[in-house]
C-alpha cells in the first residue's frame, strides 16, 4: 500500500463528511459542513473548500474519493440523478480533478459504505452483502461474489428505491416513484412519524421536549427512545418494520451473507433491528432467512467517508476501483 495521505468525501442529503486518511487507515483530520439549502454550484463550491481546508491541515495529499448519493453514467462519467441533493447531469469526477489538480475517484455513496463495511467493518470476509444506509433518504450498496454492484453503466443498487407500497406516498425529492422504501423508512420517514405520533399523544417525554423548543429530529427521536419514551420508541419501531420489508427483498432477491444498516438512523441500534429482523424472518423465504446476519454498521456515518479513502488509496496503488476515475489535465 502506497504510502502517504488521501482524502475521502461522504456527501449526504444534510451534511458532509470529509477527513485526510493515512497509510494505516487512520483518519487524521475530519471535517463537517451543512450541504441543505444549496443549489448545485454552491455546493461544488463547498465541497472544493472543504477538500481545501483538509489539506491546508495535513499536507500533501495523492488523490481524493468522494462518494456522492447519485445514480451515474459510466459512459460518460456524468453525476446523472441525485434524489436530495442538488446534483443533476454534472461532470463531477472531471469537474474535481480539474478545480483541486488531483486524481480523483468517484462512487456511489453508498458503494463507498459496502467498501468500507465489507473491508474492514461488519461485513469483512464475507463475499456477498447488502446495505442500506438510513439517512436523509436512503442509500444501497451490494458486494456480490467479492464485488462491488453497480449495475450496467454505474446506474444500479438503488434499493432504497424499491417499491414496498404499490400505491404508497409520493417518494421524496427528486424521485418520480411512489412508495419507495426510502418513504417509509429513511431519517426524513421517523422525523414524520414521530411528528404524528407525538401530535396523537403529546403527553410525553418527546412532547415536552418539542413543548422547551427542542427541534423535532432523528438524534432527539433516538436520544428520547433510549432513555424509554414510549412514543418515540414506537416511530423508531414502526419505521423498523418497514426496513423490514425491504430487507426482506434483499434476502429473496440476493441472499446475501451479510444485510447492514448504516447511516444516522442506524444509531437507535436494536430498537430498529429488532423489529426488522422480526418481520424479515416472518416474511421471507428460506434457506435464505435462516443464515443471513442483519448488522449495524461498525463504522457508523464514517463508513462512507473511509470507504471512498479506501478508493482514493486504490486508485494511487494501481488498482481498479470499478468507479469513476478522472485524472487533472
């Protein structure tokens, strides 16, 4: 392994996690920033700076990874769709290796997670796995045979887009499906749940922290449903049995080893997984039920921004990555 420093880049629908990643896998350096409310060249533009500061903080850097919440195109290289982040039809791997003068490598998000998780996380030596990283909406990552899915041209894995409710609500952003899975079991699903369900019964631990001024969110939600609330405990439980239809999809469709949960929400642990291994037995087929592990991410919100290092890290090794890699000209 080369040595030396690169940078990974986690782009989420809310913020960004970036930090400078040495040859021994440590993260050296870590910045955060707010991405909500920006539209597309604002948000270049803070990504770059963020790159920048890293590297007026370490040194010298040899390439960069970003794992971005988009769907691509690998015969053009072109950033095509983003469902919560203002990012449609861009150069983004050439945009960036241009504006930092730096080889750059670009993924999925949640590729950037399965990378992560199944190198050295929850997943590590197992050959075939899912992921699902609970968030603003929801990523989808697959290591099938050893590896990395992405589908024909890099538009593929986007399971938070699967249909659990034919006739379900209106997905959100820039998705044109109703009933995704993403609608009833990402960050922004428990944030409406927990809303609906404190309104019906507002007597509670939750509602008398809404009641101080404290902003209703998945951390308050999480926080409160440790701490035994029932209400919110039960918004966490609900949107767990959703994520429990969907896995059970994934059990069906993939048999996988290994099905993890990342992303922010996965933080209310085994309130979430509980239930949505309780239905994912219920529901899906064996022999495939009976082995299959589901698993919170170890590395929790890092796992993105060390799986794109981890990619960063090939590229300067000279090995393939599968993603999108674009050199300065």
């Amino acid at each position: 392994m080369a040595e030396g420093y690169v940078i990974g880049v986690d782009l989420g629908g809310t913020k960004l996690l970036a930090g400078a990643i040495d040859a021994d896998l440590s993260v050296i350096h870590r910045t955060n920033r707010l991405v909500y409310g920006l539209n597309q060249d604002e948000l270049v533009q803070m990504i770059a700076d963020a790159v920048d500061e890293i590297r007026v903080a370490v040194g010298e850097i040899s390439a960069i990874g970003f794992g971005i919440p988009c769907t691509f195109d690998s015969r053009t290289g072109m950033a095509v769709q983003a469902v919560n982040v203002p990012l449609k039809d861009i150069a983004f791997g050439e945009l960036m290796a241009d504006r930092l003068n730096m080889p750059v490598v670009v993924d999925n998000d949640a590729n950037c997670h399965t990378v992560c998780e199944s190198r050295l996380g929850i997943a590590q030596g197992a050959t075939d796995v899912a992921l699902l990283t609970l968030g603003t909406g929801i990523g989808g990552g697959l290591l099938l045979n050893g590896q990395v899915y992405r589908g024909w041209i890099m538009g593929g894995a986007e399971m938070g887009h699967m249909v659990v409710e034919m006739n379900g609500r209106p997905c959100q952003g820039n998705c044109p499906n109703w009933g995704c899975l993403e609608s009833v079991a990402s960050g922004t699903a428990l944030v409406r749940e927990a809303s609906l369900a404190v309104a019906r019964q507002p007597d509670t631990a939750l509602g008398q922290a809404l009641e101080n001024g404290r902003e209703l969110t998945g951390p308050l939600i999480t926080e409160l449903a440790t701490a035994g609330d029932p209400v919110a405990r039960g918004a966490i439980e609900t949107i767990g049995r959703a994520l429990g239809v969907g896995i059970t999809n994934l059990v069906n469709i993939f048999n996988p080893q290994v099905v993890v949960i990342g992303g922010g929400v996965i933080a209310a642990g085994e309130i979430l997984l509980a239930p949505a291994r309780e239905v994912m037995l219920e529901r899906a087929l064996a022999p495939g039920k009976d082995v299959v592990r589901v698993e919170a991410a170890r590395f929790g919100p890092e796992a993105g921004m060390i799986g794109a290092g981890l990619l960063a890290r090939d590229v300067i090794d000279g090995k393939t990555t599968g993603a999108i890699e674009n050199h300065p000209r």
